[in-house]
C-alpha cells in the first residue's frame, strides 16, 4: 500500500473529528487526495453497523458482544475504502480506528484487551501509519459532547468516570506506542490546535505532487 495511513483518536467531545477535518481541508490544499472516513462507520455495511452501536440504552450491548460488532465494521471499512484508497496512494485520514475498539471495549468494562487484540490481530492486521490523540479533560470534553447532544449517544451516557477511565487508557496507549502515537493538547483554540497537528503531521508525508 503506497498511501500514506492517519487516524484520530481521544476521548468523546476532544475535538479529533472537527481536527481530521481541518487537517483533510489543509493537505487537499496541497494538492494531495485525500479520504476522510470515520469509524464506526466509513462504508455502506459499516455505517448500518453505526447505527445499532452508538444508539440506543448504554446497556444495550455488553463490551463481548461491541468488540464483535466494531470488528465486522472495520474489516468491511478496510475493504471497501481503506485498501482502495492507499492502494492509488491516497492519504486516508481516519476518525476512531482500532485504538478505539482497545479502549472503549478493551479496557474500561472490564479486562478484554487480550481479546480484542486477537480478533484484531485475525480480522484486521493493519495499523494507522501515525495516530493523533487529541487530549482533553474528561469533564471539559463531556461537556462539549453533552452540549451537541444529538442521536449518537450512548457512549457519552455512560458518565465521566467512563471518559475518565477512556482518557488513561489513551495515554497508556500512546505512551506504549510512542513510535506511531503524537499527543496533541486538545484544549485550546481549534486553530491552534491545528497548526500543531500539522506539525506533527507533515514531516512524515511525502512530498505532495
């Protein structure tokens, strides 16, 4: 695959999503093509998967049952858009990938990172070329969250001390991982925050044109 491979990760309300778009707009100014997909989500089959896991009552599927669910999203996501794309030498850019699956189902219900590195490990096997954690308090990306309330839901419904419990789990991923991993504060001015995304983006991309 001769693409270049991005996601964004942090807690709900952190900012990733409004940052992968404004980094996607600064690298199509550049010249280059560029994918923005999101997960869960980001084909025709992994976006019905969406639906049944961000909607609904928080108890509405144990951690087993969503690692399943992610998983089939993902494996159609890479098949039908990820792959394509890298493969004519696209930068994908990608809201939530993997890390995703290993925090919000790997680790804070409960001791399941084993079992979604293994499903990971024979569904997936592809990891972001570099990963940006936008990070921001718990109590101030709740809040953002809550304010924009729409549908999609039913992870911010679990509380803060689930958010609490995700943001560690980022930290100690990106401090594992340091290699793939940048760690962007999230809790200043979308601008500033995107210039230093950018920093951290850039020097690993080929030229553009």
């Amino acid at each position: 695959m001769s693409g270049f491979f991005l996601s964004f990760e942090g807690i709900d309300g952190s900012g990733k999503s409004t940052q992968a778009r404004m980094l996607a707009e600064l690298l199509r100014g550049q010249g280059r093509e560029v994918v923005l997909t999101r997960e869960p989500g980001g084909s025709p089959g992994a976006e019905e998967i969406r639906r049944l896991v961000l909607e609904g009552d928080p108890d509405r599927w144990s951690a087993e049952t969503e690692i399943l669910l992610f998983t089939a999203a993902r494996r159609d996501h890479l098949e039908k858009t990820i792959r394509p794309a890298l493969a004519r030498g696209a930068v994908v850019i990608c809201d939530r990938f993997a890390d995703s699956t290993r925090i919000f189902q790997g680790v804070t219900r409960g001791d399941l990172s084993a079992t979604v590195d293994r499903l990971h490990g024979l569904m997936i096997g592809v990891e972001p070329d570099l990963t940006l954690l936008i990070d921001l308090d718990p109590e101030q990306g709740l809040a953002r969250a809550q304010a924009r309330r729409g549908s999609e839901m039913r992870f911010e419904d679990m509380g803060l001390a689930f958010q609490t419990h995700a943001r560690a789990g980022f930290l100690a991923l990106a401090q594992a991982h340091p290699a793939r991993f940048r760690v962007v504060p999230g809790d200043a001015p979308a601008q500033s925050v995107a210039q230093a995304v950018a920093a951290a983006v850039l020097p690993h991309l080929p030229q553009a044109g």
